[in-house]
C-alpha cells in the first residue's frame, strides 16, 4: 500500500549525521525530486533525525500527529486497531508522509512498527511557515500529497466496499443455496432406499399370481383415485391438527384390516385426498392375502413420488437461484443493456432473501414500463444499496414497498419502508461519501454515495423523503439514454 501510513519516528539519534548525507537522502524521496541544494540543506539543517531499530514501536493510536515525515531508510508497518475495513498501512524508504501542511489530521490513527531499521527526518508543524517561505514549491508538493493521499484512501474503501458487498453476496446465495441443496440431497439419498423397498413389495405383489380379474380391478381402482393423491388436495384443505387426526383414523382403518406397518402408512394416505371409503373399495376387491400387500406397495410408490417431487422442486430452485444471480450480476452481458426495471429489482430481492426475516414485501410495478438503456451491473448496486439501507432500518420486521411509474420522459423508483425515518439532522449528508449511522466497523458510509454517483452517471436524480414510519429514496432515469455514455 502507498503513501496512506501516517509515520512519528520516535527516537532521536546521539550523534547527528552530516547535513551532507542527509540532503543525500533526502534527494531520494519522489515527493519532492527537484528541489535545489539550499532547499534541501534547509531541510536537513532545520528536520530532526530519527532512529528506529526492526521491531520497535514507533506510532502509538492516539498520539499527536505534530511532524512532516521523510523515510529515508527502512520501512514501517502501521496497523490500524480501531475499526475500519482498511487495517493495515505500509510506510516505505522514499516516502513523505506523516502531518502535512493544511492537513486536518490530529492524531494517529494506528500502531505502527518499524521493519529493519528505520531512518527519518521530521519537520515539526511550529516549522511549516517557515518552511513553505524558505521552499515555496513545498505548498504545491504537500497539497499534491495530501490530493494523492486522499485518492489511495478512496480507493481503498471502494475496494473494501465492492469485497464487502461481494461477501454479502456470497453469504446471501449460500444461505439461499443451502436450503435447496440440503433437501434435494436428502430426497435423493431417502429415494435410493426407497425404491428399494418398493421394488421389494411390487416383488411380493406380483409372487401373489393375481388373476387377470384381480389385477384389472387393482388398475382400476388405481385409476380411480389418482386425481386425489397430490398432497395440494389436503394441505390447502385441513390444518396440522386435521392431518393428525387424518393420521389417526388410516392407522385405526389399517389396525382393524390386520395391515402392519400402519405407521408408515397411515402418514402418506393422509397427505393425500384419500378418503376410508376409497380403502373400503380396495378392500372389497382385494383378498385378505392382497390388501397388506398392496396398500404397503402403494404407500411406498407415493413416498418414491414424494421425493422425487421434492428433488425437482429443489434443484429447479437452484436453477432459479442461478438465473438470478445471473440477472442481478449481469454476467455474460455487454456492460450496457437494455433494463428491465422490474427484472433488476426482483433479482436484487432474490439476492437479499436471507436478510428479509420477517419484513413483508409490497411490489408495485407499472405495466408496460419501457426498458432502459443502462449499466445493469450498476443499477443492481443501487437497489442494492438502497433495500439493505431500509432493511438495516426495519430491523427485520416492516414493509418494504418496490413502486415504479413513468413520469414524462423519466421512469421512476421508489422504495419504502417504514422504519423510524432520517432524523432532520442528517439528512442532507447521507449522501456523502464515509458518512455513517452505523457502529464501526458495520458499514463504510459509500453505499448511498456509490448510489447516487451510479444515477448520476446515467443522467438521472435521487433523493430521499423521510418521516417515522414513512421513508422513501426516489430514483429517476431518462427513458432515452442518447448521449449519456
């Protein structure tokens, strides 16, 4: 990492090196390459030295941050110990760093630790006037500093943001994923028993030697109540105490017919819409010898159906999961597509599924909304931004409501919620980039500006109405994107 450590060395030296030497050093520092001989005896003459040896702690958090900073030997390691998702900062041989000329900085932000041995020079700020007098340039050297500084940081934590957001993401689809996954593999594995056992009992069914009329009765009544065996027929139908109680009364039917495992039968039947009267027909055209026999048979088909039901239904949410992160990211796309609007919002909900709890979900969508020109990937990150904000402000419980319309040339977005609302206070800075509500270390303060310069960037607005219980951030873009990119 560059120019972003803040540096005290702290250890004076006893005997001082020659100012020759260390205006030898000091032409090796880029930030201020050029500089004349008496500009840099200046330097020397007025800096004081500073020597560290490997290992040894040289910024404390906390500390006055009082001296402009010349590495001109060694490096140190400065780690950053109070929140923040950038932690670690290298200062390097050729740095100036430290306190800068029109800096605002105070105090050091981490402990910093010197890597073999450190050699330095630093101007105290009580030096700066005179310092920018005897070397004019140095204004122009320090702002030009302070500008890069200020860049590296920036960029720094929009790449932890994007590796923040990155791994919600991946938690988000993981949770999403697991749940799908779990039960298809279970399925599966129950099935391979399964057909088993069913294989086991079309085994004894057929060694019974049914005859031709036995058999055409059996198919018929098969037949007969197939329209019924789809658990929709019941679980739409009966609560969790009817379908107990529908357990029951197969398990008393199959008990008084002699038919074991009525335990593993009883359960299926009653998920279906079968009724006793069905098994009373079975019963009149089956012998004694039969009945057990193919009622355990079956029962073991509907169980083999279930679970392959329930494979399908799993992997076919997998796929679902799939297409929508696919949506959401826009993989495999050109970086500008045609949008549509409700599309991207509703692979951005599928995305953060697992953060919704209990939060009820109200879509709005205007029909025959015209698709946009626009950078999808981008576009995702606003919806993103702006649903984790109101989830964040719900605390899992709420309604979130999802509302496009066209208003003349524009189509509009708006997202709801009715958390506690922005206080007066802050809203107009919410869109500044590192503000935060958030405890440290819970958000970087980039999401709402990361929002606002992506609809920026595509020639649209943003902005934000809020009361208790009644927050909306509205986004505006052009339908007809000519000229924007």
């Amino acid at each position: 990492m560059a120019n972003t450590s803040t540096l005290p060395i702290s250890e004076t030296s006893a005997q001082r090196t020659p100012t020759e030497g260390i205006v030898a050093a000091l032409r090796r520092i880029t930030a201020i390459e050029g500089l004349t001989d008496c500009e840099l005896t200046w330097l020397a003459e007025h800096g004081g030295e500073r020597f560290s040896t490997n290992g040894t702690l040289i910024t404390r958090v906390g500390a006055p941050a009082d001296s402009l900073i010349f590495i001109l030997a060694g490096e140190v390691h400065v780690h950053r110990t109070e929140g923040g998702p950038i932690g670690f900062f290298i200062g390097r041989f050729g740095q100036m760093t430290g306190r800068l000329p029109y800096s605002r900085m105070k105090t050091y932000g981490g402990n910093g630790y010197a890597v073999g041995d450190v050699w330095a020079l630093d101007i105290h700020e009580s030096l700066f006037p005179a310092m920018l007098e005897a070397i004019p340039s140095m204004a122009q050297r320090c702002v030009s500093a302070l500008l890069d500084r200020v860049r590296e940081v920036t960029r720094m934590e929009q790449q932890a943001e994007k590796l923040d957001a990155l791994g919600k993401l991946a938690a988000n689809l993981s949770h999403e994923l697991n749940n799908p996954a779990s039960a298809a593999r279970s399925a599966a594995t129950n099935l391979f028993a399964e057909l088993r056992h069913y294989g086991d009992q079309k085994y004894r069914l057929g060694s019974l030697c049914l005859s031709d009329e036995e058999r055409t009765n059996y198919q018929q009544w098969l037949a007969s109540v197939r329209d019924k065996l789809s658990p929709d027929c019941v679980a739409n139908m009966v609560s969790s105490v009817q379908q107990s109680d529908r357990e029951d009364l197969f398990s008393r039917w199959l008990t008084n017919h002699s038919i074991a495992e009525d335990w593993m039968i009883a359960p299926v039947l009653a998920e279906t819409g079968i009724t006793t009267e069905d098994l009373d027909r079975l019963a009149t055209i089956a012998s004694t010898e039969v009945l057990p026999v193919s009622l355990s048979a079956f029962a073991s088909s509907l169980r083999a159906e279930r679970m392959t039901e329930a494979v399908i239904d799993s992997t076919a949410r997998i796929f679902d999961l799939i297409t929508a992160i696919k949506d959401y990211s826009y993989m495999d796309q050109t970086p500008i597509q045609e949008i549509d609007l409700a599309q991207s919002l509703d692979s951005t909900l599928a995305m953060l599924n697992s953060r919704l709890g209990k939060i009820k979900v109200v879509r709005d969508y205007a029909t025959h909304l015209p698709p946009i020109s626009a950078y999808g990937g981008e576009l995702t990150q606003v919806w993103t931004a702006l649903i984790e904000n109101s989830i964040d402000s719900m605390k899992g419980t709420g309604t979130l409501r999802l509302h496009t319309a066209i208003e003349a040339e524009n189509v509009s977005v708006e997202i709801w919620d009715n958390g506690p609302g922005i206080a007066p206070e802050i809203r107009s800075r919410i869109f500044e980039p590192f503000f935060t509500t958030k405890p440290i270390g819970a958000g970087l303060g980039l999401g709402l500006d990361t929002a606002n310069r992506i609809v920026t960037k595509h020639r649209g607005a943003i902005s934000v109405e809020s009361a208790p219980g009644k927050t909306c951030f509205k986004v505006r873009l052009p339908i007809e994107q000519a000229g924007a990119y």
